[in-house]
C-alpha cells in the first residue's frame, strides 16, 4: 500500500486471517500432496481440519481448499461432499458466531454449539455414540433425512 492509503476490509481480514493461521504453523497457500483426499474420520475431527488444518497432509484449514486444486475426479468429488457437510455446520451456527480467525479452543466451541443438529443413528445393528459417524455418514443421513425418507 502507498503510504496514506487504507486497505479494504476484506485485504485487511485477509491479511489478518493469514498472521492467524501463520501464528500457528500453519502455511494458507500450502500445496496438496498428489494423492490428497478428505479421509473418512468423524465430524468432530473433520470441523477441526476444516478450521484449522491437518500438518501431515496440509498445512492450512481444508475450508481454503478449493476443488480445482485436487486432479482425481473422485478425490475432487469426495472434497465438494467435506465442503456440503462442513458449510452446513458453519450455517448452523448462531448469526455473529463464525469468525474466519479464531483459536483452535474456539472452534471446538462453535463446534459445541452445533453437535447436536449433526447427530443421527446409522440405521445398523452397531450401535455408536453421538459423534463416531463419520463425516460422509451424517451427510448422507443428513440429506436422507431432509427428503424425509
């Protein structure tokens, strides 16, 4: 910026959400690895890299992930069905609750706020707690359910 001139809102909170995210080792701009595709784990862990990253993979929240960037057409599928279910849970939370920088504490506690319209029986014989359906699973019942079948 030249000096006297002011940055937009959104380069600001742009600039402020990558200092976040840098804060905490994580790289925003971070590539994929070649084979990089959402793995199946529960919805919990799930919001947590979609906030916040996974550094074994990538280094930066998976809600910056964009399908483009993935080349397999089923990886690329399986992350627009992560992004449906993730955005769901982002929409679920009270107006002024989301907040792109946040701590990791924090985000469980949006989390906490919504766990409980994400939470559906597998319609199996194996019974499993509130919280161990996998992310894939509740989308599915999740989608079965609002068609009311």
């Amino acid at each position: 910026l030249v000096e006297g001139q002011h940055a937009l809102p959104a380069e600001e909170t742009h600039q402020a959400q990558l200092q976040t995210l840098s804060d905490f080792g994580l790289c925003p701009m971070a590539s994929l690895p070649s084979n990089f595709m959402v793995p199946n784990m529960t919805m919990r862990k799930a919001w947590q890299h979609w906030t916040s990253g996974d550094e074994r993979t990538c280094r930066r929240p998976w809600r910056s992930i964009l399908p483009a960037e993935i080349t397999d057409r089923k990886a690329r599928d399986r992350l627009k069905r992560y992004r449906k279910i993730m955005l769901a849970v982002q929409d679920a939370l009270p107006h002024g609750v989301w907040k792109e920088t946040a701590t990791f504490q924090d985000y469980d506690a949006m989390f906490d706020r919504v766990q409980a319209n994400f939470e559906f029986t597998s319609g199996t014989s194996l019974k499993r707690r509130h919280g161990e359906l996998s992310w894939d699973t509740v989308l599915r019942l999740k989608y079965k359910h609002s068609r009311g079948n």
